[in-house]
C-alpha cells in the first residue's frame, strides 16, 4: 500500500513490485499501469510475462503525462504485462456473467439459517456450470429461451 500512497507519481509504466505476505501464503503486488493496481495471489508468478497490445489513455486521464511517454505517437503498442494481469483482464466479468445469468432464473430465496444461502449459492453454480456445458447452450439458432429451456428439460 506504501507504493500507491506514497510512490505513485515517481514509478515508470510497467514497474513491479511484489512481497511474500506474513503467513508465507499470498503474494502481493503492486505495478504500475496507468494507476499503481494492487494484486494479492496465491498461484501467480512475477516474473511471468506476456506481449498484448494496448491502448494508449486520452490526454485527460488520470496520470496520462507519464503513460503518454510509453507511447509516444502511437495510438496502441504492443507491451509486456504480468500474466496475473492479463488473467485477470480476461476473466474479470466471470462473476458480473453468474450474477446476471442466474438472476433470471435462480432458486434462492431468503432464509435465515446460514447454510442454506451458501446451499442454493452452489446449487445455482451447478445449474449454470450444467446448462454451459449442455447442447442449449452451444446450439447457433437458439436466440431466447436457451437457459430457461434446459431448466425445464432438467425439471
């Protein structure tokens, strides 16, 4: 957190810093994008990087006089990144994805035993993780009603 409180404006693009946390279990990160992004992982290495193009930020954003010296003219240049980083950029709507397809459909209903929230949680986990594996789900002409078919074929 020092990094980012105190450190931020003398870093270059694409600075790393990383520490092993207390415990020995987690390690936390700090790099240096057009913000300082802090990471905390349990399975990524620093020292594992991959090229991907990237956009060069407006003129108005947020420390874009330090980022702009990256780029230069160009509009997107191809940079290394952390592979955390990139992983995290692919992935990171996985969950807005779950919360949206199974609010549609979802068997949760308000309880007041604390097990039974993360029963139907898992449940609804199951069910999506079952319909995108299921022909409904990779079927090109289904335009509406591909959840809600295969929940009823399931029932």
């Amino acid at each position: 957190m020092d990094v980012k409180l105190y450190h931020t404006n003398h870093l270059q693009w694409g600075e790393l810093y990383y520490d092993v946390s207390d415990d020995k279990t987690v390690l936390q990160f700090a790099w240096k994008d057009a913000q300082v992004i802090l990471f905390a992982s349990t399975v990524a290495q620093p020292e594992e990087i991959v090229e991907r193009e990237r956009k060069r930020p407006a003129k108005t954003s947020t420390n874009a006089k330090y980022i702009r010296l990256v780029f230069r003219d160009l509009a997107v240049k191809v940079l290394s990144i952390p592979v955390f980083i990139d992983l995290y950029n692919h992935f990171m709507n996985g969950v807005d994805r779950f919360d949206q397809s199974t609010s549609y459909y979802s068997t949760l209903r308000a309880k007041r035993k604390t097990w039974k929230p993360l029963w139907f949680f898992l449940f609804n986990l199951v069910l999506l993780n079952c319909y995108q594996l299921s022909g409904f789900f990779s079927k090109p002409n289904t335009k509406r009603g591909g959840h809600k078919k295969f929940l009823e074929s399931l029932i």
